[in-house]
C-alpha cells in the first residue's frame, strides 16, 4: 500500500520527482545514522563484558556519536528541503493548470456549490497535501529503512534474533495493512482512495 501510495505521488510530481528521490536517498543515509547510537554501545559492552575497556574508548565514542549527531542534522534538513521544495513548487504548478482550466469555464459554471468545491480543493485539500505529506514522504522511507537496518543489525547479533525480529515485523505489516482497509471502508482499496 505504501508502495503504491509513493509510486502514485512521484508520478504526480512530474518534473520535481528528483527531489523526492532526493529526499529517499538521505532517508536512507538518516536512517543507518538513527542507528548507530546502538551500534556505538554494543561496541563499547562488549569491550567491557571482554574488560578490555578503556578512557580512550569512551572518548572515541563521544566523539563519534556527536559526529554521527551532527551529519544527521544535516542530512534531515536537506531531507526536508527537498521535501517542502518538491511540495512548494508542485503545487504552484497544479494552482496555475487550475486557474487556466477555470479560466476556459463559461460563467454558468461559477454557481455557488462549484465556488465553495473550487475553494475547498485550493484552501484545504491543496494546502494539506503540500505542507503534510510531501514533508512527511522522507519521513516515511526513513522508517521504514530503520527497520530494514535494525533487522540487519538483529541478524548480525544472532540469526534467531534476527527470525525473531522480521517474523515481529512481518506480522506488524500485515495487521497494519488491515487496519488501513478497515478504516478506509468495506469495499474500498487503498488504490481507489487515493485516486
């Protein structure tokens, strides 16, 4: 359903989808610096569980999560200034393809329903889907990444952890996927909703 929903936005963004893909690719790099933290102390456990720990270990770890911190700040604000930019420019588009078409319209057309569908669409539906899901779309693949990245990560530690995580992971995606349909509505796919 993501999948589709994605698909879907990119092919609408036309000419700006590069800063969506944009976004993806520093979704993806924001999403192995979320998880470094984690990686950063089971390396430092385990020199101590080895007790072959020292100062100069915590130092360099220091150091290293406020780099990581750092390059991950970064790397969300260029996420997010391909987002809002992509979102921005797109729907600046689509508001002047509309003012041209109503442009074309014969002045019968201007009745009072179609003026408060034509401001509905401008003043809520437009303004929802530029500030709200272009900003979240990176959001979205970073997630899912982290998750991809903690499965790797579970299964480097211990091939049952790993299982045990993707089968968690597998079962959350087909439960959520449910959900979506249920409250969509009986009879109808994410496909139809969204067109």
């Amino acid at each position: 359903m993501i999948r589709k929903m994605i698909k879907r936005i990119i092919k609408l963004s036309g000419k700006y989808s590069w800063r969506i893909k944009g976004a993806f690719v520093f979704a993806v790099i924001e999403a192995i610096l979320s998880k470094m933290p984690i990686y950063y102390g089971f390396m430092l456990l385990s020199r101590f569980y080895d007790n072959s720990i020292t100062a100069t270990d915590c130092l360099y770890v220091g150091i290293a999560l406020v780099v990581t911190l750092l390059i991950q700040m970064i790397v969300h604000r260029v996420t997010d200034e391909l987002q809002s930019g992509a979102g921005y420019l797109l729907f600046a588009d689509k508001r002047i393809e509309l003012g041209n078409h109503l442009r074309k319209m014969p002045m019968g057309y201007f009745t009072e329903g179609n003026i408060g569908k034509i401001s509905s669409v401008l003043s809520t539906d437009m303004a929802f889907i530029e500030e709200n899901i272009m900003h979240k779309l990176g959001n979205i693949m970073s997630f899912i990444f982290s998750a991809a990245v903690m499965l790797l990560f579970m299964c480097l530690l211990d091939w049952r952890l790993g299982v045990i995580a993707l089968v968690t992971t597998g079962v959350a995606v087909v439960v959520g996927e449910q959900m979506q349909k249920k409250s969509i509505g009986p009879g109808v796919s994410f496909a139809s909703a969204t067109k």
